[in-house]
C-alpha cells in the first residue's frame, strides 16, 4: 500500500504550462513517482466496480457488471449492435467506470481505495498546480473517474462543453501499460475539416490535460487488442 500520492519531483511546470498556452493541450511524462504510479494501476487491476456506461441519444446510463453477465451472449450482442448502430450518426460512448467522486459523495463503498484518487486532486496543492498549469485561478474542484475501454469500446468526437458544469479542462492520468499503436485507444484531437491534428497513443504514468472546449474523441479499441485501456480521468471545474 501507499500512504500517499506522490507526483515526480522537479516538474517544469512553467515549461509545460507555456505549451498548453500555445497548443491547447499539453502532456506530462512520469507524472507521479513511481511507485504511486505501480499503485495507481493496481487499484485498476484490481477493481471489482465496474459499470458499463454508455448513452442513448441524450440519456445516459451506467449498468453493473452483474447487470451485463445476467444477459445472454445473444442478448449482448444485440446491445452491442444498437450502440454501434447509434454510433453512425450521432453522439456514442461504451466503456467502463468508476465514478469516484460520485462513489464518495452518495458514501458508496466508504473506504474504497481509489477515492484517495479524488482527495488527491481536490488538495489545494493539487488543484494550486492546476491553477498555474492552465493559468485559471478560479479552479476551484476537480471531479474523478477510473476508467476502462475493453476491446470494441470507444467514445466518438465531443468537445467536452457541458449546460451546467463550468468546465476549464479535462484531464488524464493514462495507466496503459505496452500498448501497441495498432490496437487503437488513442486519444485523437480533430481541427475543423475532421482531419486528425494529433492523437495521443495508451500509455502509463502520462498526464494529459487540455482546455475545453476542443474537438476530440477516444477511438475505438480494435477487437484484436491485447489488453484493455486503463486510466483515470476528470475536469477541473470553476
């Protein structure tokens, strides 16, 4: 166990908050040391809470993993389908999540690792380095998803605005270990002719963040893929 989290000394902060100035989205190499990092990942490994989440249309939906194994094999397929069917035209999500800070706030699982996660990024230390990360003094909290995208889940192009949370950036802490470019999962950020402008592969100990709104989206993890996709993710919220 570790008693804290604990980020890499020595960061050039200032070196990377220019960056994210100038493009928008910025990451960070060995965000955390290393052994929170080994600890980080386990707790994803390791994690019996899972919900599948995903949308149809403007409704979204969070079904537990004894939810989804009570189906036939024919039945989630025929799941499967829809969304992909929905994926053709419009806004579509499928993977997995904890919702941390959502776990915490209604005192579900009370004690369970992760939310140390959320305390983390709701510290003033924390959310201090994001304020001069994204040059934003009025972050004032951050929310907290664990994350898994099995192979043949994905999350099609958005850019992150929301009617009612006051959204400055999102965030991601990529726990992907070996990750292959050709099993898909990159992080793809789009200019205004739906061209790629870059795209960030899986990978571990990473910290991504990038100012909304901004056109991106999680591409779909190839049935071929060897592992799944793992990370944590949230906002930094005014």
């Amino acid at each position: 166990m570790v008693a804290e989290i604990k980020i890499s000394s020595n960061l050039p902060l200032d070196d990377y908050a220019k960056v994210l100035r100038e493009k928008r989205r910025v990451q960070i190499a060995d965000f955390f040391e290393e052994e929170t990092a080994d600890y980080l990942l386990s707790l994803i490994t390791e994690n019996k809470d899972w919900y599948l989440a995903y949308n149809e249309g403007s409704e979204y939906f969070e079904s537990s993993m004894q939810q989804m194994q009570a189906l036939s094999t024919e039945q989630r397929q025929q799941f499967m389908n829809a969304v992909y069917a929905r994926a053709q035209t419009q806004f579509q999500y499928v993977f997995h999540q904890y919702y941390i800070s959502q776990a915490i706030e209604l005192n579900e699982q009370p004690g369970h690792p992760m939310h140390a996660l959320h305390h983390f990024m709701n510290s003033e230390a924390t959310l201090n380095m994001m304020r001069e990360l994204t040059a934003e003094k009025a972050v004032a909290r951050a929310d907290c998803y664990a994350t898994l995208y099995s192979p043949g889940q994905f999350l099609t192009q958005h850019d992150d605005s929301h009617n009612t949370h006051d959204r400055v950036a999102a965030y991601t802490f990529g726990m992907t270990r070996k990750w292959q470019q050709n099993w898909g999962g990159h992080t793809a950020f789009y200019d205004e002719h739906g061209n790629i402008e870059e795209a960030y592969i899986p990978g571990f100990n990473t910290l991504t963040v990038f100012l909304i709104p901004q056109p991106h989206a999680v591409q779909l993890v190839t049935p071929f893929a060897g592992a799944s996709r793992c990370s944590y993710i949230g906002w930094l919220h005014r």
